[in-house]
C-alpha cells in the first residue's frame, strides 16, 4: 500500500522562500483567504512576471496605506515589500 503525504502550506511557502507576512499582503491586496492567496503566490513567484505583479500588488497597499494616513500598516507593508523585493530580485 502506497503511502501519500500532503504539502502543508507552510512547505509550499518554504519551497517558494515565502513569509507569511508576503502571502498576508497578497491575500490583503485580493481579498481572499491567506491559504488562497499562498497557492497563487506560489504560483507567481515562479516568474519574472509573476514577481512583478507580486511586487506591485505589495507597493500598492503600502500606497493605500499612506494615503489612508496608516503609518504603522504602512510602515510594515514597506518592511515586507523591501524583503520581498531583496529576496526576489527583478531582472533587468
């Protein structure tokens, strides 16, 4: 008898060399369910483009945030863009 064992999301996300506090963003910025949102990070992060998008969807709510007056989201939503970006580095 085969044995089969599930990926937990949090392997998917060490797999991807994603933080929690990326995929929170994304599920933020999509209006869905953080578990939603590793499998599509996940999935984008595979990708030039993917990366991109990913570090747009970040840049946004940080702008979102500053213009709500919300420093402190602001401030964190910075944070996690900054390693995203050091850590997913866009080619040029």
């Amino acid at each position: 008898m085969e044995e089969f064992s599930m990926l937990s999301i949090r392997d998917c996300l060490d797999y991807c060399d994603l933080t929690d506090d990326e995929v929170a963003l994304v599920a933020e910025h999509e209006g869905i369910p953080d578990a939603a949102a590793a499998q599509v990070v996940c999935g984008l992060v595979q990708t030039p483009e993917g990366v991109l998008l990913l570090t747009n969807f970040m840049l946004e709510l940080v702008e979102r945030a500053d213009e709500r007056g919300d420093k402190a989201k602001a401030a964190r939503a910075r944070s996690v863009c900054a390693r995203f970006m050091a850590d997913h580095p866009l080619p040029h």
